[in-house]
C-alpha cells in the first residue's frame, strides 16, 4: 500500500497485547471501520512471546482492583468492569485458545505455549481486515482538523482517530522503549515518572553480614515489608529467590516498584523480610521460649529446619554470629530476642532494580485522570483513545497486567464505537 494515500478511521499505534485486542474489540464493534495497526517491529508481539517464562499467563482467575497499584483504584475498577475474567477466558476460547489454571490462581494456555497466544491474536486480525503495519516506527502524531496524521519512517497516515498502545519502558529488546510517552505529552498529556515494576532487586555488596551470595537458588515463602520514611507503607507475602546479585521471585517482583517509586519521590525506603510471614516478633519469640522449655538439648540449626533450608539456616546464623549447633537451653535472652528480630526483620539492604532490561512492566505513566475510564477516551485530545501499559497503572506477578490489557482495550473498543456514532451524527453522515 502507499502510506502517502492511506486514508482511515482509525491507526493503533503498537500491536502488543493492548493494541492487537484493542483492534480486533474495535472491529467486532465496527466492522466498517478502516483500521490500521503499527508497529515499529518487524515482528509483533515479542512481549507476548517471551512473558509467564514463554508460557504467557493470560490472566487470573480473581481480578480485583487491589491487585494493581499507579492510578485511583475507583478508575482502575471502572476499566477491569470492560472485560471481567469470564469474558476474557470466553475471548480465547472463540479465538482458539482454552485455558487452564495453575497455581495463585493463574491461567496460561492447554498448550502452554505463548507462540499459540500470539498466533490466534494476529489471525483475528486478519480475518478482521485490520491492516498490519509490521516495521512501522511512529515518530510523531499531528493534529490535522479533526483528525491525526500519523508520521512514520515509512511515510505519513491521516486518520480520524488514534490509539496509543505502545506499551512502557520494560523489557525495551522486544520494542517497549518509551517512545509512546512521548507521543502522549506532545497530544497534550502529562506524565507520571515511570521506573521498572516487577524487576529483581540488587542488594549490596557480600559482607560478612549478608546471607544472599552464600545461598543462591533457594527460595521460601515469607513476606516483606516496605518502609518508607520509617513507616509502613505496604507487607506483600510470597516466594523470595535468593541470588548471587540478590533478591527475585514473585514476592520481591511485587516489592520492587514500591521501593523504586519510594526513592524516586526522595524518600527513604528500605525492606525487610519475615521468614515467618503474617507472625509478629512477640509470637515468634514465644514459640521459641515454649520450645527451649520443651526440648532444651535441641540445637539452632535443628529448630529452624522446620522453616528454612539448613543451608539458609547456616548463613543467617553466622550473620548474627550463633552457633549452629548451640543448644536451645544455651541462648541467652539477649542472642534469643536477636534471633527472633533476624527472623521477623531481615534487612535487605537494596542498591536498585536490575533495570528496564528485566522489568516485567513499567510504573508510572498517562495518569488515569487524564482518561474517561469507561471509553478510555482522552480528555485532553478527541479522538485519541490509551490502553495498557502506557497508562499510570501496573498490577502485581500473575496475569493481572495482560488482564489490564485485554479489559482496557475492550473499554477502548467501545468508546471508538462511541466516538465514531457521535462524529457521524454531527457531520449527518449514514452509518
């Protein structure tokens, strides 16, 4: 096709999970609907791809607005409304793909591969007449009257309206850099700072104090709790992964935005980890006290195997400088109540993220507030619609982000509906 004539009702900018269901929610609502897809990559959907280890975690079964942190939950419950789970699991099945369900309550593909996801998503928008613009890098969106035009490497689209899904800065190999924030500021919107979200977390430095270079690999069920400004600002529970640069697994995902957005804003942060999640210090100290009682003889190491691994058990114990084989009956009240403040307390002394470059998605963003949450209309440009990840909105490990793609583009997909009866309406144009 000539870019130079192409002439439409509609250009999606970015074809990830948000802008190719976003395209095809559009086309079943209006079918006749010129729709153009771009992507600055040659292949879309690398983010698809590679997501839920290669798997691709489609969604959850228990969406709720508290599962997601950025903007008003109010908004955010609004736009989960779009397209509730039922729906999404019913979305695939008519596009090919059953889902099951796995552990927290996650649902991937029967097949277990993420390729199959991609897949039935880009036939769908074949079979719809969308236009695929592969290798389609958008460098700027005009205004032109009414409408847009659309400037790419590839030359120039006029279209009547426009949907931003380019995604964030995570994960920037499969083409999530930015650029679409950029896209949103010149059209007239704000920004929220944005840092990595569900990313590993560098600790210090090995010290003779620290246990995570002595025991990568292992990973326990605990919880953390993130402190800002010596108050507590969240506790998330889950698997800890210790690793030879520090921390990961699903409960530290979760953690890393509150402690990149907490330093972000200047204030002072830190996190510790319970190895007892939900139990307080003066619970802990007293099952130990009961147990000295009980069975005296019994040693350290042997008292924290019903907990941890007796390689973690051995690291932490020589951070604190006890005896693995000292006796309960031995300790003092003193190394006790230290034993007691480790196990309920570690802190985990983090330097950063590991960066964009591992993030599972992106915090910050298009603030919520600048969006009508049941269109997910501009409300600083008509004609401009935002979706997924490019908005101040990212959700916790487990498919609650694509779940914040596929309802945000149903959202979208009406609001085009929407917005195209009302333009034709005021021209007095037929339907």
């Amino acid at each position: 096709m000539s870019f130079a004539s192409w002439a439409g009702d509609l250009a999606i900018v970015g074809a990830g999970a948000a802008g190719l269901a976003t395209a095809i929610f559009v086309k079943r609502e209006v079918p006749a609907l010129r729709v153009a897809l771009l992507d600055g990559s040659p292949r879309p959907g690398a983010k698809i791809l590679v997501s839920g280890g290669g798997r691709c975690n489609v969604t959850n079964t228990i969406i709720r607005d508290r599962d997601f942190w950025g903007g008003k939950r109010t908004i955010i419950r609004r736009v989960l409304q779009a397209l509730p789970v039922a729906d999404t699991v019913a979305f695939f099945t008519e596009l090919g793909v059953s889902l099951h369900e796995e552990a927290g309550g996650k649902l991937f593909p029967d097949t277990n591969r993420a390729r199959d996801v991609l897949n039935a998503l880009l036939a769908a928008v074949e079979r719809h007449g969308i236009e695929l613009l592969a290798g389609t890098r958008v460098n700027a969106i005009d205004r032109d009257g009414p409408g847009f035009i659309v400037r790419s490497g590839r030359g120039d689209l006029r279209t009547r309206a426009v949907v931003l899904a380019t995604g964030g800065r995570s994960l920037p190999k499969t083409g999530s850099d930015g650029a679409g924030y950029e896209l949103a500021r010149a059209l007239g919107h704000t920004l929220v700072p944005q840092t990595p979200a569900l990313a590993p977390l560098l600790l210090e430095p090995a010290t003779p104090h620290s246990i995570h270079a002595r025991v990568p690999g292992i990973s326990l069920d605990g919880e953390i709790t993130v402190w800002i400004d010596n108050a507590v600002a969240e506790r998330l529970t889950g698997a800890l992964l210790w690793t030879h640069f520090g921390i990961s697994g699903p409960l530290v995902l979760n953690a890393s935005r509150h402690w990149a957005r907490a330093r972000l804003d200047g204030c002072d942060v830190r996190l510790t980890f319970n190895f007892h999640p939900g139990e307080t210090f003066d619970r802990v100290d007293a099952r130990w006290t009961t147990n000295a009682q009980e069975r005296p003889r019994q040693s350290i190491r042997t008292a924290l195997a019903v907990s941890m691994p007796d390689a973690l058990a051995s690291a932490l114990l020589d951070a604190i400088g006890l005896r693995p084989d000292a006796s309960l009956a031995s300790l003092s009240r003193e190394d006790r109540r230290r034993l007691i403040h480790a196990l309920t307390a570690w802190p985990l002394p983090v330097l950063d993220t590991r960066g964009y470059n591992f993030a599972e998605v992106t915090a910050g963003g298009v603030p919520l507030t600048e969006i009508d949450p049941a269109t997910m209309a501009s409300r600083v440009c008509p004609g401009l619609f935002l979706v997924g990840e490019i908005l101040d909105v990212d959700g916790r490990i487990g498919g609650f982000n694509f779940q914040w793609a596929w309802s945000s583009a149903r959202a979208a997909a009406r609001g085009v509906r929407q917005w195209d009866a009302d333009a034709r309406n005021r021209t007095g144009v037929a339907g």
